[in-house]
C-alpha cells in the first residue's frame, strides 16, 4: 500500500468504555457531526456491540450541493446514524454560520482506526464497490496490512437491478457487521436508501472511491495537500474532464449558499 494512503496512528484505538455523545452542526440541511477521530471509532463499536442498526455517511461540498437539489438525499443524511464531516470546505462553512467542527474524517485516513478496531475486537467487513477486481484487491491488501482482520466478502459494484437481490443474498450470507460501498455519490445512498432494510450487516457505511484508493487503483494525494484542504486539486488534475464542474462550480456554489443561508439567518433575526 502506498505510505501516502494512509496516515498511521501511533496505537491502535481504544472505544470509550461509554457511548460519545456529539453535536450535530446544520450545515444547509445536512447533520453534520462534530467529531474527532477517536470519538467516531467508539460510535462504531458502541453501534456494532449494541446492534444499532443505520448508516454512517459523509460531507463534503459535493455531497451538500447534491443534497441541496435533491430531498431524498438530504432526507437520507438527516436519517443517517452519523453523517461525519469529509471536507475542510465543510468546516469552513460551518464557521461561517457559527459553529465549529472539530476536524475532518476522511475514510482514507480513518480506515487505520477502522481496520485496527476490527481486528482488534473482532468486527467483520464486506467490500462492496468499483468495477472488474477492485474490491477483491483492496480486501487482499487490507489483510496482508491488518492480519487477523475478518473481511468475510467483497463483490464489485457495478451490477444491474436483475442482480440486487442475488448481491443481498451473498451479502447476508457473510453477515459483516460493517458493509463499505463504495459507488460514488449518490449511487451509493440510493442503494443502501432501497437495500438496507433487506440486509443483515448492523452498519452501512458510504464509502466513495476509497476501494480504489486502497487496491492502488488510484492514486491519493500528498499528505501536506490533504492537510491543507487541497485534495480536491489533485483530484481535478487526475480527472479533470469528469470533476471540473464539481469542484469550479461547485465551490464557489456552496460558499454563495452559505453566505445567502448566513444573511437571510441575520435579516430574519
């Protein structure tokens, strides 16, 4: 796996023996939490040991602007057990209206927490997601980084709607705990919105591109660029032809909402 991919901790993560409790920041009608790394580790397992059944999903620009047009998916984030915050422009706008997050959780870099409190407490994953063998070889370097971890299936994630009931059938034959899928906004929420009820794993987690990041697919940033905020500008010259729209357009889009949301708050008050 390449070093850049994922961020080590220096120990592997412990839950709070407790449930965390974490506010919840209104950015433009999506729940975002405030939370930091370790408290989401012990939402996770407090969720999994407890039989909390739900979805885990993310925000960033891109997914607030698509929630913005689309009620279904703003629904689905404010029904979500926990929509974490996955992008400093996020954190930005959440200071601008007032309110404070405490850090962005990338999956990427969160997957150390999640690989080491799976392995450690003995929580069972399936890889659902991308295309041909992606999926099967991201589990294949999970394993060989995290021995002992249970990955007890993985499957890609293109299929057609004549195959869904086939994928449920193999998913829930594993019986994860935690399923990642990971096909992208908003295939990935409309899937697990029509799906979930039918599954047996305890968590759903939208996972975006990460399987490909994992299996050496695609390449990630730099460290200093993903500390900085600028990921995003990587992944506009790796793809620019099919992410152009959403990061040129759609950021300064998500800064005029939230500076429009900010004064009508101020005029209304």
């Amino acid at each position: 796996m390449p070093p850049h991919l994922i961020y080590p901790l220096p120990q592997t993560p412990v839950p709070h023996t407790e449930p965390v409790t974490f506010e919840k920041i209104d950015v433009l009608g999506v729940p975002v939490a405030a939370l930091t790394r370790p408290m989401l580790t012990s939402i996770i397992y407090h969720a999994v040991v407890s039989e909390t059944r739900g979805w885990i999903t993310y925000a960033n620009i891109h997914s607030v602007n698509e929630a913005s047009s689309s009620p279904w998916l703003k629904k689905f984030y404010q029904e979500s057990l926990i929509c974490y915050c996955d992008g400093q422009g996020i954190r930005l706008g959440a200071k601008l209206l007032g309110q404070s997050i405490p850090e962005r959780i990338t999956l990427p870099d969160f997957l150390e927490d999640l690989c080491l409190l799976a392995r450690d407490h003995k929580l069972t994953l399936f890889l659902l997601g991308s295309a041909d063998d992606v999926a099967e070889r991201a589990a294949k370097v999970l394993q060989e980084r995290y021995p002992g971890l249970m990955i007890t299936g993985f499957h890609r994630g293109y299929f057609g709607p004549g195959e869904t009931q086939a994928m449920i059938e193999t998913i829930n034959k594993a019986n994860p705990d935690i399923l990642l899928i990971g096909m992208g906004i908003p295939f990935q929420e409309e899937w697990i919105r029509d799906n979930f009820r039918h599954l047996s794993a305890t968590i759903a987690w939208a996972a975006g591109g990460v399987l490909e990041l994992i299996s050496g697919e695609k390449s990630r940033c730099p460290r200093w660029m993903s500390s900085c905020g600028l990921e995003w500008v990587y992944r506009l010259f790796q793809e620019p032809r099919r992410l152009w729209g959403r990061y040129l357009l759609g950021n300064p889009l998500f800064l005029f909402r939230i500076l429009a949301h900010k004064l009508t708050r101020t005029l209304s008050s």
